[in-house]
C-alpha cells in the first residue's frame, strides 16, 4: 500500500517542480520599461499619432494588469483631449496591446523588433506560446 502513496507523492513532487521551473524562466525572460517603450514605438511605427505635436508616452502603473507595462499617449491638442491613447506591453512576451479595448497591434516593423527581443532574452517559440495571454480589457 505504500508504493502507490510513494508515487502520488513524487508525481506531485515533479509537477511542482516543473510549475516552479516555468515561472522562474517567465521571470528570467521579463522585459525592461525602456524595451516595452521601443516595442510601442515600433507597434505605432507609420501612425499619424507619432506626428503630432509633442507626442510622448507616460508610463503609469496599472494594478489590476501588473503583467504589463501601461502608457498614455499625450499629445499638445489646445483645442481637445492631450490624451491620444492608452498602450500594454507584455512584460513577458514583448505583445504589444490598446489597453482600452482587446485589440493587440501587429505589423511586420513590430514583428521584426520583437523577434530581436525574444531571441536576446531567450524566449524560443515553445516558451512564447506558453507564456502568451490576452490582453488587458480582453
């Protein structure tokens, strides 16, 4: 009767450590403010947004979505809103998101820059679609 108590004990052992293994390697694979921030930039590469007058982006802390970096895109608007969108990043993946609705940004230019990211943090294409998730407000 012991053997099978021995066993259910290792399997839960294993799982364990395997669970532990992939956060660790999700940690190891976080990307920085100043990555996030490229990537963004890359994400609105070709946009009419990086035209306007005094464009930038703030990052600001969103606590209910602390897998990602969040920006504000504010721009000098004497007549309307300075505020030109709200961006997400993936802290893990590089994804690049609209935080206000589930839209993920796509293109080649962001592929490509993301691509670069992944292969200097090590994130293989397995690791990738691991750690993918859906956006904030998905």
């Amino acid at each position: 009767m012991k053997a099978p108590h021995y066993f259910v004990l290792v399997v839960l052992v294993l799982i364990s450590a395997q669970q532990s293994a992939a956060q660790t390697a999700a940690a190891q694979h976080t990307i920085t403010h100043e990555e996030a921030r490229e990537l963004l930039y890359g994400a609105l590469y070709g946009q009419k947004v990086l035209q306007l007058d005094r464009f930038g982006l703030d990052e600001y802390n969103d606590t209910y979505f602390p897998r990602f970096y969040v920006f504000e895109g504010t721009a000098n608007n004497p007549i309307g809103s300075v505020i030109t969108g709200h961006y997400a990043v993936d802290s893990l993946t590089g994804d690049v998101w609209d935080a206000i609705v589930c839209r993920e940004y796509k293109s080649q230019h962001l592929r490509k820059l993301q691509e670069s990211l992944r292969k200097r943090h090590g994130i293989s294409a397995r690791d990738y679609h691991r750690l993918r998730a859906r956006g904030p407000m998905c």
